[in-house]
C-alpha cells in the first residue's frame, strides 16, 4: 500500500538565498575549489566539486581533457571500450583524478565496470546509474560494487527519489538525483 508523506517539502522555487556582504572586489577572487575526505573510501578529492553528467554528449574523454585542466569532474559515458580507455589513461592520465568510470547494474556492467578499474588502477571513482534508486536490485548491486572496490570513491546517478539513508548512507559517498530542469546533489 503507498504511503502518503504530507510532510512539508522545499525545493529550489522555495528557497533564497540572500546575498551578504563581501570583501571580494571581483568574482575573479572567488575560490571554488573544495576538499573532500569520502567516508566510505577514505580518498580526498580537491578541485571544483561540479560534475559533468555520463550523458553520451558530455561525458566524454574530450570534455574530460577540457574540464580536467580547471579541477571539474566528469562522469564517463559507459559505452567507451576498454582499449578507448586505456589509450586515453596513456595519453591523458593527468586527467584520472577528475573522472569517473560510469556503469549500469547488470552483470555484463559490473564485468565491464570490473575490467576498466582493473586495467586503469588511476581511476578512483565510479559512477553508477539507474533509472530507479529504489529498486532493491540496485541497492544489492552497490552494496556488491562497494564490496569489490572499498578504496573507491562511489557516486550514484539516479532518476527517481532515493534517501540517504536508503542507499546513500549505507554505501556511496555522493549522489545525485535528476528531477526534470532542478539536480539535487548530496554528499553524505
């Protein structure tokens, strides 16, 4: 039976944020760039925390390169193979700090998954998507994911509602939620 939830809800349309006082004197004095220590993985990250999608139009090896060189991240599209990653981790392993391998839930993904990580040890994020983050399925494959790379860095890509502490807290590091025009981000 569904459970209605009449709690009060906010979203960004509900939300100012209101402006203060600065002793910057341009925009180009602001600083970005954050670190982050991961809970589950222990690995700090230091850059720009703004991610370009897995989508197969941005999460690309040449917005990987461009995006690299400011400290932004990007999410790979899973359809690259595993000799196109190996070429780019050769030519561009600069870039390895700031990318994540994406992958799906099957287990032809999590074989992929397995032989891009395994290959690459650069790589120290990952970046998993479904369309439901509440589907038991995927909350066993991350837990599974979690299990075979513990010193990896988890995010989860999701385009429906999940809670942290649904799969969020239990095992990844960051989320984020596409809802229609607005992301929604967490970082537990």
């Amino acid at each position: 039976m569904p459970r209605i939830d009449a709690d009060l809800k906010l979203d960004f349309k509900d939300v100012l944020f209101r402006p203060k006082r600065s002793s910057l004197k341009s925009r180009s004095e602001v600083d970005l760039a954050r670190t982050f220590t991961f809970r589950n993985s222990k690995q700090t990250y230091h850059g720009i925390p703004i991610i370009a999608a897995n989508m197969d139009t941005t999460g690309t090896f040449e917005m990987a390169r461009v995006l690299s060189k400011h400290t932004l991240f990007t999410a790979m599209q899973k359809h690259y193979s595993l000799d196109e990653w190996k070429t780019f981790a050769a030519n561009h392993p600069e870039c390895l700090e700031h990318i994540a391998a994406s992958s799906g839930s099957s287990t032809a993904d999590l074989e992929r998954l397995t032989a891009i990580v395994v290959a690459i040890p650069g790589i120290r994020y990952i970046c998993l998507d479904v369309a439901n983050g509440y589907s038991e399925h995927f909350v066993e494959f991350v837990k599974t994911v979690r299990e075979k790379f513990p010193n990896h860095t988890i995010m989860v890509l999701t385009n429906s509602i999940w809670t942290i502490s649904g799969l969020c807290y239990r095992t990844t590091e960051t989320a984020k939620t596409f809802h229609w025009y607005h992301s929604n981000c967490c970082i537990a």
